[in-house]
C-alpha cells in the first residue's frame, strides 16, 4: 500500500507540470485561436500528456517505455478530455471550470488508469 502512495505523490508532482502545459495550451487555443472547448481540450492533453507519460514512466512507474502503451494511454485519456471539452461546450461552462473539471479528473482517473492497466506488469 506504501508503493501506491509513494507513486501517487509523484504522479501528483508530474501532473502540476502537466497542469500547467495543459492550462496554458488549452487558453491559447480558445481565446487565441478561437477554437471550441472540445478540440482545445484535446490538443492541449496531448501535448500535456506526451510530456506526462514519459515522465510518469521513467520516475513515477519506474517502467519501460512502450508505443503500444503511450497510444493506448493517449487514446483512453484523450477520449476522457473531448468528452469533458465537449459537455463544456454543451453546458456553455467558462474554459477555467472545463479545464479545472479535466485536470482533477485526469489526476484521479489517469493514476488509477496508469498503474492498474497501462503500466501494470511494465512495473520492476
């Protein structure tokens, strides 16, 4: 049970940075850009995530790199950001509550995604 807090703490410290990437991303791509909640969503995860995960799997995890599972990570976790980017755009939220709703999201959902199924058996 150590273990899982131990990553978890770490994880977390990885997630502030990715926060920030997210974040800044997301708001250039909406306000600047004038792109929609959903697609500004999406494209700032990913640049966040591609970030994340290679960190996440060299300090957090501990575990090989893997293309299968940085796709099947990216896939499952950017399916989770356009669907909240969307019910933003549905609801009409401000982008700072959409992205806020993610990024806790992504910090509960993405740990307990990364260690149980992604990097689970990947793990010394």
């Amino acid at each position: 049970m150590k273990a899982i807090w131990k990553s978890f703490l770490s994880y977390s410290l990885v997630g502030l940075a990715n926060t920030l990437i997210h974040w800044q991303i997301f708001f250039v791509l909406r306000v600047a850009v004038g792109l929609n909640q959903a697609t500004s969503n999406f494209t700032a995860f990913c640049v966040a995530a591609s970030f994340s995960f290679y960190v996440n799997a060299l300090y957090t995890f501990e575990a090989k790199l893997s293309v299968t599972s940085y796709v099947f990570f990216l896939c499952v976790m950017g399916v989770l950001s356009f669907i909240v980017g969307h019910v933003g755009d549905r609801w009409h939220l401000q982008g700072l509550l959409t992205v806020a709703a993610f990024s806790l999201l992504s910090l509960v959902f993405g740990f307990l995604f990364s260690w149980s199924v992604v990097f689970r058996g990947r793990r010394p």
